[in-house]
C-alpha cells in the first residue's frame, strides 16, 4: 500500500493565503490575518506560521509590519536598466502615486574616489543630489546622484519634488552615453532609513554613468527595496 504524503503545514498556509491574493479576494495593501490567528485556524505552531510568512514576505507577496501586522504587497514596477526614463513615470503608467523627497541638493568638492568616476581633478565641484521617489507614500527608489555643473548649470535651482532629475537632465541633454552596472547588496544604515528598510532587506543597486559629448556628465547609484522593485528590460539580437 502506497504512503500518503501530507503537505508540510506551512506550505498549506502559504497556499491558503497566495490563493486569496491571486483571486484577489484580499487586494494590494489588505491586512492579512495575524500570526496568532494562522495558528489558531490552521491548529499549529508559532513557528510554523513565522516560516510561511518570512518566505513570503522575502518573495514579495506581503509586507511584514512591525506592530502593524502584514499586509499584501503591491504588484512590483520594473525598471528597465537598458534605457533612462523617469521613475515617476513609470510609477504613473501603472497606476501609483508618485511623490518625491528631496534629502539633499547642493553643490560639493570631488573627493578623489569620485572625481575618478567623473574623470576630474579632485576637489572640482560637482552638483549632488540624494533624493527619495515614492509610490503610495511607500518608498520605491534612492538616487544619490553627482552631476556635472558645466553639463547642468541649473541643476541645484530645479524642483525635484515636481521633476524627476532624469527628466530634467533628459530635457538638456538628450543625446548621451551610459553605462549601467547591476548588483545586489545589503546597503548602509542610512540608506536603510531613508528607504525605510530593516537590516536584513536586500537592495538591487543600479549604478550609471553617463557621458556627453565624451565628457562625464552624471555618475550616480541608485537603491531598489528587493522586495518592492524589479529591474528588467527587452531586446532582440541581431
């Protein structure tokens, strides 16, 4: 006689609450049922719930709250790292509300590290900017940015809370040169605070240089939540 094997209990429960998302009987933001009552209705552990809920929070179908609970996450955005284009109007284009915080604008001194990537001597000015956009208030993106001011001589007089640096710097040089590398990383405490992310949460990091008419024009990396933001792009080989 064959040996029935039962599923484990919290693969049952990650089923139980992935097929209330895809019906969409429980929609994007909605507060699932808590741990204590998981336990109650599926007559098991503390830690059997826990495991469920940490592997779908790190797949980014919830978002775990500490002290509020656990909520469904939104539909992640994709990014494409093939091309630039504003993150406002990605985020527009898929339905979100987009806002922005402008943590920092001014104008510095190239340390040597930096004025290596921007292909100056050390301690040349340069713009920089550190700015966090938002989808539903929930923070999407972290762009630490450093600008050429030959390049950009108005940057630091914009409104980044109404434009996105990209668009700007897109409307004043349209023909340009980059370069986009992609890695993942758990990123600096400050980071984490902006972004509003606990310590163990992963980001995917884009960094970019761009070039105008051979001259470095931005150098700039920018953070991605691991479980709120994909990067992907499309294209066909020749």
């Amino acid at each position: 006689m064959a040996t029935q094997h039962r599923q484990p209990v919290y693969k049952t429960i990650k089923k139980y609450i992935l097929e209330r998302i895809q019906k969409e009987e429980w929609p994007a933001g909605t507060k699932i049922p808590s741990e204590a009552e998981l336990v109650d209705r599926f007559n098991t552990s503390r830690m059997t719930v826990n495991r469920a809920m940490r592997e779908l929070s790190v797949s980014g179908r919830i978002i775990r709250r500490q002290g509020l609970g656990s909520f469904v996450a939104r539909r992640k955005p994709q990014s494409s790292f093939l091309e630039i284009s504003s993150i406002a109007d990605e985020i527009r284009k898929r339905g979100g509300n987009y806002s922005c915080e402008v943590h920092l604008l001014c104008k510095e001194k190239a340390a040597p590290a930096l004025s290596q990537e921007m292909e100056i001597k050390p301690y040349s000015p340069v713009y920089h900017s550190i700015l966090v956009h938002k989808n539903e208030g929930v923070p999407i993106q972290l762009g630490d940015r450093y600008v050429c001011p030959e390049i950009a001589p108005g940057f630091l007089e914009q409104d980044f809370t109404t434009m996105t640096p990209a668009e700007y710097l897109l409307e004043i040089a349209p023909e340009y040169t980059a370069e986009h590398i992609v890695e993942a990383l758990i990123p600096e405490s400050w980071i984490r605070d902006l972004l509003d992310i606990n310590e163990s949460e992963p980001c995917l990091v884009l960094r970019r240089k761009t070039w105008v008419k051979g001259r470095v024009a931005t150098f700039g990396s920018f953070y991605y939540p691991g479980s709120r933001y994909s990067l992907g792009g499309r294209f066909t080989a020749a």
